[in-house]
C-alpha cells in the first residue's frame, strides 16, 4: 500500500494557524492575508531550522514545531494580530459610512426635487431633516476616522478607544437610516409619491443593512483583547491601510 503521507491535520504549523484563525475576528480578506503571511513565515522558519532534514522524517516535525514555538503561542500573538484586524474593520466600517450616507443624502434630495408639488407633511420633513443631520454628522466623523486610520497611522498611534467610536458612530448612521426609510417611505405614500418613494425606501433600507452588519462587526472586534504580553508583530500591511 502507498503511504499517504502525514495527516495535514497533525501538521504542527496547520494546527497553529487554524487555532491562531479561530480566535481572529475581522474583515475576512485581510484575516486571510495575515494567516497565509504567518503560515508562509512558519513553513520559511522550519525549513531554516530543519536545513537539510528529510522532509518526510521525524526532523521535519520536530523543525516544524520548533517553528511553532519560536513563532509564540495563539494566546501570545493573537491580540498582536488582533489589533490590526481591528484597525482594518474600523477602516472598513468608516469607508461604508463616509461613502453611503452622503450618497442617500444627494439620492433623498433629489426625490425631493422630483416630487415637488407633493410635499411631505410638515412634521415628516422636520424629522426627516434632523434625521438627515444625524446621519450627516456620522458621516463626517466616519470620513475622520478613516483619515485617522490611513497614511497619518503609519507614523502616529492609532488611539485605543477610535474602532469603538467607529462602531458606535456606523451604528448612529444605521439607526438613522432606518428612521429614514420608515418616515420618508410613509410620508411619501401618504402624499401619493408611492413609486419614487418605495424606491428610496428599498434603497435606505439596503443601505442601512450593509452599514447596521459593518457596525456590528466592527462593535464585536474593538471589544476584543488587543494589548499582546509578547510584542509580536503580525505581516507588514495586514491592516489594510495600503489599500483603497
């Protein structure tokens, strides 16, 4: 019978990646990136160590997780990595926010031109203006996060508290959102702007779903340890900062 080989499941470096993988939370493309880099890193590390064993002996094992031991614990580096996946969900979360509202904003204004002779009941377009300013003020404060988070946080510490601000501040602009559906969508019907409005209302509410999960998820990282005992320093660009 022809050998099969090691099961990859007892692979040292695999099980230390798939454990470093479980306990990792964020945008998934960039979680994907650190764990290949930090694979690629460990297979690169016990090559050095093993220097010439058998690939297929017990050296390449003992090599292997020696690799694994140099390389620290999932509980040593995990918040090191953490950390940056964090930063990158708040990236993400404020470019979902800086990039939406101010789209509706122009979308809602525009329906407003277009339905000029139906206007929306007086209190509707109170609410429906300090809605608007709510979720405005979201998006400035988002689009400053993601200023924070770019180019100046290379060279300046990104402050400890700035991903929660960001969850909070897309949750603000979902909540928002979701208002404004509802009172544009209902007001509008009433005025007999139904077709345009159910539009808009179907185009709020999308919008709102994407900002309400990208603020969730970003709530669920910047509650996560990030302070390592052991100064680790997860793949160079893993937060994503590089990116568009």
């Amino acid at each position: 019978m022809t050998a099969l080989g090691p099961d990859p499941i007892d692979d040292p470096i695999d099980g230390h990646v798939a454990a470093l993988a479980a306990a990792l939370h964020g945008p998934t493309r960039v979680k994907e990136r650190m764990l290949t880099e930090a694979r690629d890193a460990l297979i690169d590390a016990a090559a050095d160590i093993g220097d010439g064993g058998s690939p297929d002996g017990r050296g390449a094992e003992r090599a292997a997780r020696q690799a694994v031991d140099d390389f620290g614990s999932v509980e040593d580096v995990a918040p090191a990595f953490q950390r940056e996946l964090t930063i990158a969900q708040a990236r993400q979360t404020a470019r979902v926010v800086a990039l939406t509202v101010p789209f509706l904003i122009v979308c809602w204004y525009l329906t407003a031109i277009v339905g000029h002779g139906r206007q929306l009941p007086h209190s509707a377009q109170i609410l429906a203006a300090h809605v608007g300013g709510v979720a405005a003020a979201a998006a400035l404060l988002a689009g400053v996060a993601l200023a924070a988070t770019g180019a100046p946080a290379r060279r300046l510490p990104t402050p400890p508290r700035l991903p929660l601000m960001v969850a909070w501040t897309g949750t603000t602009a979902g909540t928002a959102l979701a208002v404004s559906a509802l009172t544009l969508t209902t007001a509008s019907v009433l005025a007999g702007n139904w077709p345009l409005s159910a539009l808009m209302g179907a185009v709020t509410i999308a919008s709102h779903i994407r900002v309400a999960a990208s603020a969730r998820a970003c709530r669920e990282c910047a509650r996560l340890p990030v302070v390592a005992p052991r100064a680790i320093s997860p793949p160079s660009g893993a937060d994503g900062r590089t990116g568009p």
